[in-house]
C-alpha cells in the first residue's frame, strides 16, 4: 500500500521573463544593471537561468543599500 506525502522544494532556477514579473523590474532594466547589481544566474547553452530567487534578491539588494548608507 502506497503511502500519501507532499513533496516541497523551492524553484531552483527562473526564466528572465518570470524572474521579472515577480520582482517588478523589466527586462531591460534587468540587463542595464550593473553587474554587483544583477541577480545570480547561469548560462545553460543559449539559456540564462536566473538562480537567485526574486525575494532573496530584493532581500540582498535591501541590504546592500543599508550598508552604504
């Protein structure tokens, strides 16, 4: 007898275009910033997979302000 369980796991990996739609930024804003600005990704053949969730981007980019101030 099979038993029932729930699988959870967090995405690994975003399309530029849905990475986007979650944090608000356009595309071309995504690629015009500057390079300690971007969100962690990977190049898989003539893919770019961002790694880097949406909120611990935000959350990264957040305090990386703070600290310059």
């Amino acid at each position: 007898m099979g038993k029932n369980f729930e699988v959870s796991y967090e995405q690994a990996g975003f399309a530029p275009a849905d990475w986007c739609q979650a944090t608000s930024i356009s595309r071309a804003k995504l690629y015009q910033l500057p390079v300690d600005l971007q969100p962690h990704s990977v190049k898989l053949g003539r893919r770019r997979i961002i790694t880097e969730s949406p909120s611990g981007y935000l959350e990264r980019i957040k305090n990386t302000k703070n600290e310059s101030v």
